[in-house]
C-alpha cells in the first residue's frame, strides 16, 4: 500500500494548506542548489524558468537541437481554464468534476482539484508573457468547446494553442539562461538517473554531437520527459519522444503507475501504407463545428457528397445525444472501431470515417471555418492530396497521449526521494482517459505552480552539494551506460531498428490496443520476449558511439520500448475491468461500453522493478472519494 | 516511383563534404520527403553503409527541426511547407533530386543534412520576450486587446524558427526571424514596454552571431513553411529607427 500523501481536510482548501506546510528555501540559500530538469517540452521549459526567476541554478537538457521543439509544440486545439468568461457555467468544481468524470474515476481527487484552482492564472500567465489568443472584436478572450465538457472553457490560438504556449514559455526560459540562472544542453540524451543513499542526484547523458556519455550531478532531479505512445510504433508523437529517461528511471526503483492507461485519439489522419512513420492528428476542436458519419449501406462507395443525408449514419450522435460529436475521446475512438470493425468504415481498407464540416461551412462560410481550422486544412491537403473545404476529412484512431507514468505524490515527488516527475511522464491527474485540452493545462500546472513550490519542501531538508560526478555510484552509471551502448553497436545483426520498432508496433496495436483481452494480452506477453531477444542478437546499429549516431538513439530508445511493453500488457492484464481508454473486453456492459470495477480496482497501479527477468512487484495506493459519487460515466 | 538522389554527405564539422549519388526505389506517392529517406537509410543499412543523418522530430510542420534544401530551395519546391510535409506526389517519377542542408555562415554543419542553429536561440536570449516572472499577473482580461492587433501578433508568432530564411538569403540574414520575433511582442500591449530596448539587443545579436543584414530580396518569405511576410522586416526597421530617435 503507497501513500499519495493528500492533506486531509475540505478540498477546496487542501492546496492551501499544503502550501502553508511547505518548508521554503530562503533567497540567499536558493543559489546555491542545484536542479536538473530534463526535457524542455511545456512541462520543462516552464519548470526551468520557473526555478530559475526563483534563483535556482537549473540545467536544462534537451534531445533537440533547442527547447522550443518539445513535443508539445504539436498540440493544436486548446487549453482548459476554468474562467468563465463565457458566463455558462464553469467553476472550479465543475472542470474538475468533468476531469475526473472524464478519467472515468481513476485520478486522485486533491491532484484534480488543484489543477482546476491553477488553471485561471495558468492562462494570466501566458497572456502577460504575450501570447496571442484568438481574441473577439471587443478585445476580450474567446473560448471554444471541447470533448467531455458541455461548457465553453478552451482557450485557443488559432490551430496552433501548443506551439504558441511552447514559445512562452522557452521565452521564459531563454529570459534565464540570460540571466545566468539556466545553463541549456540541447541535443543531449538522459540514459540513467544516478541514486546515492536512495535519492535521486543526478543523471548520466550522452551528448549527441560528440557521442560523450558523461554524469551531470545536482541536489534535485526534475524529469520531463513526456509520454510513451511511441511504443505503438505509429502515433501521433514526435519522432523522438520515447520512455527512455522515465522507463531508466524505473529500472533505478521508480514506480512505474498505470501503464495500460493510454489514449487513442479518434480523429487522426488514417495510414496510407507500410512506409508510414507517424500518424498526424485532426484536432478535436473540428468537433466543434464537424459531424463524425460513415454511409448507413456497408460498401456505398459513391463519394461522400453524393450520399444523401438520409442515407448517413451520424453515430457519434445516435449513440450519444447528449454530447454528440463531443462525446469524449476514448468513447468516441471505440465508437469510430465499432463501426469499422462491423464493415461500415470508409477509405482504403474501411479503416476510416468521415468528418465533415460541410454544414458549418455552408452556415458560417468558408472564410469563419478558414480562420478557426485553415491550418488544419492545409496539413489534410498535404498528407491525403484531398481537399476538405470540398469533401469530408477521412479520420480513424491513433495513439496519441499515454495518461500512465511515473508514480507521484500530491507534491509531484516519486517515491525516489529529489526525483521529481511533471507533465505527461508523470500518471497524476488524467485518471484512464485525458479530456482534450488538459494536457497542456496539467504541464504548465505543474511546471509554473505547483513544483515550484513543492521542491522547496525537499531542499530545505537536504544540504547544497552533498554529492558530486566523483561518487562512485556516478562511475557505477557511467561504465553500465557505455556497457549498453557497446554492445548495441557490436550485434551487427541484419535487421533494422525501425524494422524491430515497427515489428514492436503491430503486436502492441493488435493486442494491447483499443481492445484487450486475456487472450490478447497473453498472446503479446509471449510474443515480447522472443522479439526482444531477437533485438539483442539481430539488430544492426551501423557507425560508432562517439559520433553523431541517429541509429544508435534509436536503438536505445526501441530497446527500452521492447521491455517496457511487457510491463504494460502486464498492467492491462491484471487490471481486471473497463476503464477509461482501458477497455478489456471481457469487461463491457450489454451496449458495449465500459464497466469499470470499483469493488477490486479503484486504485493506482504502481510497479516496481524487480530485476531483469524477474516479475515486477505491484503497490496499489488506494483512490479514496470523499467528494464525488462513482457513478457510471454516461455521455447519454 | 524511382528516384536518383544527389545528397550532401559531410562526416563532422571540419571535414570537407560531397554530394553523393543514391538511387531511391519503390517510394509511393503517398510518402513523405523524410519517409522516402527513411527508406533510402534502411537499404543503406542493410548494405552495411551509414544512413543519411538529417534532423527532423514531429513529421507535421510544427516542431522547426527539419531543414534540407531540395533542389535549391529551403523545404523544397512546395510554398509554405516544411521538408516534413512535403508529399512524394510533388515530384515526377525518375526525377533526379539534389539535397543539402540549409547553408550560412552561422549555421556550422554537424553531419550530413544537419546544422547547427543555436545562433536562432541566442537572438532570442538576447531579448526576445516580455520580462515577466511567473506569478503576480493580472486577470488575462484586464488589458483588452484590439482583435486586428491579436491576429497580425498571430501571423508573426506563427514562426517555427527552422531557418530556411537565412538559408533562402543570398545575404544570410536572420532578419524575418527577428522581426517575427520583435514584431509578434511590439504588437501587443504588454509587449510594448520593452520594444524600443527590444528591437536594439535582438539585432545586435543578430549581427554578433554572423548573419547578414536584408537586402530586400524577399527570398525569405518565398521560402518561410508558415507564410510570414517581410512587411515584418519593415517593422522591425520601423521599431529600430524610433529606438534610436527615442
């Protein structure tokens, strides 16, 4: 049994309290610790400049080129904040009952709660930093809706929130490395967290230009580093985002918490072949003005505009009337399967439906829908050749966000004392399902507002310095990392990394999937194993380690996936229930949604590393609602 | 399709660098420039040579990372596209492409197709932002903002910072970069405290860092994957001519 270390009291006043408890770090003493903070995605570079305005000496590490790459740079739609200014409703109470609703209760209550409170200076934040919003003609901000809510509380810069929240905050941290507080690593890779007397000191890195594998020590280690939907091979994720730092960090005793919780997005860019690399999103916003439907006759392959409207099946809204085409999105992605899987799909191998804006163009024009989605319409034109003023996207699901991690604490602390996790590497606050825009509200939460404070508390109790790169379990972290690395580079098998990774990909798409069963899940359990044992006596990294070596980042990183998807199909197996994106088909109500079992799994699943080849050893911490009724989650 | 690939190879920063011929067969319409790679790299490897390095990381447009110069022009022939979004449909069977990586004196190559462009991120330390701690701001809606003012700090902010400006300049000028920049914060009114201090520090360091200055070719926004306009430029000499006159 873990502790999530929730203060007790009334919800709406936890936070504070927690506040007043923390210890601070007084400004003379600040200068001279020491953090870390890896990744500068919107959790990292927020962070970073954070604790560097507070007088920190931060080092910011990066696989990019520059920290205003990370991932997050991808999102489209929005961010939620709960501002009511559209004067329909919102509170507090109300983005986090949606929240953890929407995570089909399986989020902690004091974490939800607090990302709710945070949320409204989230959005001050990025607006004095200069952030464009999308603005009315008074001047005032303008929200949109989203999956899950039935309020307006999305804020949004044109098709491009992620990018521009990004570049706040690297402008933020860019602001820092100015002011000398933040020293940047770019294209430097974590490959093992550094534990001396139990706590987290440091990290050993490979710089990518010149292949060195070097330790960097600190007195706090911040990881940032994002989620694992990489591990499906094809996703929406960039290229490089991988489970590399957070799964490294495991096999040093950090607890691994819900790795089956991962989302499939329902509206993205179908594949078009094998050479496929990655899948491209379709943001949820479309939803707003778009309806999801595929022909009511299986087979009709007249083209779309020719089908007439009495011959349209709008499922989204036949199944869920009260939310429609927002239902939110791991009901909307198994909807989207259903009917495929059932030979209704449309496109090249029926894997595809139709969203279409053909009414809100006709009512609000071209020019309106142009202004809220035209990127999004450029980057369908450039992928498919297909031109969707004209006729409707074509979507189907795809991985896209991965709401399990690295176990923490209401400080955001894993139970490695100094580790501290933010953002999507972290499982706190999504439950088994993320509703659109609260990503990038729950990274910023966390790297502005809450670790900020929360790692104050930590370094009051430990003396600056204490450790430096000349302890030995430093050496100990440096000679196993070179060990990995050589090796990788001496198998000069015949297959490819990509092949392994692709090869990965399909087994975990086809049994660890949108839908789970035992049989599946002990089907990819057997499977694992052999592939990665083939990985390790077949594969061909060419080129060597002390030069700049895509291949050899690459093998890494798939290595890494070819143990941790044993840990995840572990996680979906044993959790005996519906949840969320977790759907295990044994586990389904008579219309085919989710049956959750609050009886034996209203808990987090934390796993600890054992050893290689040894069983991980699970820890459950207990979900406790002392606010919110469970209730049978219905979008109805 | 099949293609013949003429491609930049350079082994380090001080080694000198070729283009190296490559055959591309079996790529599909469909594909993207850097999937087409992906495939050319996987055969290389298998033939026991080393792939093609190039940057490149959220394959959508958005991320700034890839930078290949195809046939001499940044991101290739397609307006308003990154390398990443560039589709195979663009190109004819049988044609023969030449790809190298984004040139200037203050982009040092690394290897291959990648440069190094920490140059963009120095500009952007020098000044390039509001001077805002964290905490202590007032509500988002207390400074209201003129709807045209957001959108043209929009059009600015839109700016990936990949570089194929200074790549398309025959100066090497960064100056569309910085303006994005200085434009996208001299717009809005919380920006505008700083913009005369602004204009001066950015482009200071612009030219510190061994970029050219605008000899109004324009070659920059054919080249720019987000459409950004040289009226940016215009401001940015606008914005520096009244912090000099200030």
């Amino acid at each position: 049994m873990i502790d999530g270390k929730c203060p007790a009291g009334p919800l709406s006043e936890k936070w504070d309290k927690r506040k007043q408890e923390l210890r601070l770090v007084s400004p003379a003493n600040k200068r001279k610790y020491r953090i870390i903070v890896v990744g500068a995605g919107l959790a990292g570079a927020s962070a970073a400049a954070t604790l560097g305005e507070l007088g920190y000496n931060v080092d910011s590490f990066c696989f990019q080129d520059s920290p205003r790459r990370g991932h997050a740079i991808s999102a489209q739609g929005g961010i939620n904040a709960t501002r009511n200014y559209p004067n329909d409703g919102d509170s507090i109470y109300r983005l986090f009952y949606d929240t953890i609703k929407g995570g089909d209760f399986r989020s902690r209550e004091a974490n939800v709660y607090r990302l709710a409170q945070v949320s409204g200076s989230i959005i001050d934040q990025c607006v004095a930093q200069g952030i464009p919003f999308a603005r009315d003609y008074a001047g005032y901000l303008d929200n949109r809706s989203f999956g899950g809510a039935q309020v307006s509380r999305t804020f949004y810069a044109r098709g491009q929130t992620g990018q521009q929240l990004l570049l706040g905050a690297y402008s933020a941290l860019m602001r820092q490395v100015r002011a000398g507080s933040v020293k940047l690593w770019p294209r430097t890779d974590m490959l093992d967290l550094v534990i001396v007397d139990g706590e987290a000191k440091g990290i050993t890195v490979r710089d990518l230009v010149t292949g060195q594998i070097r330790c960097h020590s600190a007195d706090a280690v911040c990881l940032c580093t994002g989620g694992y939907a990489n591990l499906f091979h094809l996703s929406t994720n960039s290229m490089g985002s991988s489970v590399t730092a957070a799964y490294r960090a495991y096999k040093k005793g950090a607890f691994f918490a819900n790795p089956c919780f991962t989302q499939i997005h329902p509206t993205c860019i179908p594949v078009s072949g094998d050479h496929q690399s990655k899948l491209t999103l379709m943001s949820e916003s479309l939803r707003n003005d778009g309806r999801v439907w595929t022909p009511m006759s299986k087979g009709d392959n007249r083209p779309p505009y020719e089908i007439p409207e009495s011959e349209r099946d709008y499922f989204l809204e036949r199944r869920y009337p009260a939310y429609g085409n927002l239902a939110p999105r791991d009901v909307s992605s198994r909807a989207i399967k259903d009917v495929c899987d059932e030979g209704g799909g449309v496109g090249p191998g029926g894997r595809g439906v139709y969203l279409d804006l053909s009414d809100a163009i006709k009512k609000l024009g071209k020019e309106k829908i142009g202004e809220r989605y035209g990127n999004l319409f450029e980057m369908y034109e450039r992928i498919t050749g297909e031109n969707a003023y004209k006729q409707p996207m074509r979507v189907y699901p795809a991985p896209h966000y991965t709401m399990g991690g690295l176990w923490v604490d209401y400080d955001l602390q894993s139970n490695i004392p100094g580790l501290f996790v933010l953002g999507e590497a972290n499982f706190s606050d999504h439950g088994a399902n993320r509703l659109g825009a609260s990503s990038l509200m729950q990274t910023l939460a966390d790297g502005y507002f809450i670790v900020p404070y929360t790692i104050a508390d930590y370094l009051a109790n430990t003396a600056y310095g204490k450790v430096s790169p000349e302890h030995p379990e430093f050496a100990r972290s440096l000679q196993d990392t070179e060990g990995v690395t050589k090796r990788l580079l001496t198998i000069n098998g015949r297959r490819t990394v990509n092949d392994f990774h692709r090869e990965l990909g399909r087994i975990m798409w086809d049994n660890v999937g949108m839908a789970r069963s035992k049989e599946s899940l002990n089907k990819a359990l057997g499977i694992i194993p052999a592939l990665r044992t083939e990985f390790w006596e077949d594969v061909r990294v060419p080129g060597s380690g002390a030069e700049l070596n895509q291949e050899l980042e690459k093998a890494g990183r798939v290595a890494d996936f070819l143990e941790f998807a044993e840990l995840m199909a572990q996680d979906a197996l044993h959790r005996g229930e519906s949840c969320g994106g977790h759907f295990r088909v044994e586990h389904q109500t008579p219309d085919g949604e989710a049956k959750r079992n609050d009886l034996n799994f209203c808990y987090v699943a934390a796993w600890e590393f054992k050893g290689a080849g040894k069983e991980p050893a699970l820890h459950k911490e207990p979900l406790i609602f002392e606010n919110v009724q469970l209730s049978t989650r219905s979008y109805k | 399709m099949d293609l013949t690939l003429f491609v930049w190879r350079q082994k380090g920063p001080d080694e000198s660098g070729q283009l190296e011929r490559h055959e591309a067969h079996g790529i599909t319409k469909d594909m993207s420039f850097l999937e087409m790679l992906d495939v050319v790299n996987e055969d290389l490897i298998k033939k026991g040579k080393e792939p093609i390095a190039f940057d490149h990381d959220c394959r959508e447009g958005i991320c700034g990372m890839c930078s290949q110069v195809i046939n001499g022009l940044p991101h290739g022939p397609r307006e308003k596209t990154t390398v990443c979004q560039l589709h195979m449909r663009n190109f004819k069977d049988g044609a023969t492409i030449y790809i190298e990586p984004f040139r200037s004196r203050a982009f040092p190559v690394i290897k291959d197709l990648i440069v190094d462009r920490t140059a963009l991120d120095r500009i952007i330390q020098a000044g390039g932002y509001i001077s805002v701690h964290t905490g202590g701001v007032p509500d988002a809606n207390t400074i209201l903002i003129p709807k045209e003012d957001a959108d043209t700090a929009m059009d600015a902010a839109e700016c990936i910072g990949c570089g194929a400006c200074v790549a398309a300049c025959p100066n090497g000028s960064a100056m569309l970069f910085t303006a994005a920049k200085v434009s996208h914060l001299a717009t809005l009114p919380q920006g505008r405290i700083e913009a005369a201090q602004r204009v001066c520090v950015m482009t200071e360091a612009m030219l510190q860092e061994g970029f050219g200055n605008c000899g109004n070719h324009y070659e920059c926004q054919a080249a720019c994957p987000k459409g950004i306009k040289v009226k940016f430029i215009a401001k940015l000499n606008r914005e520096f001519i009244k912090a000099q006159l200030a």
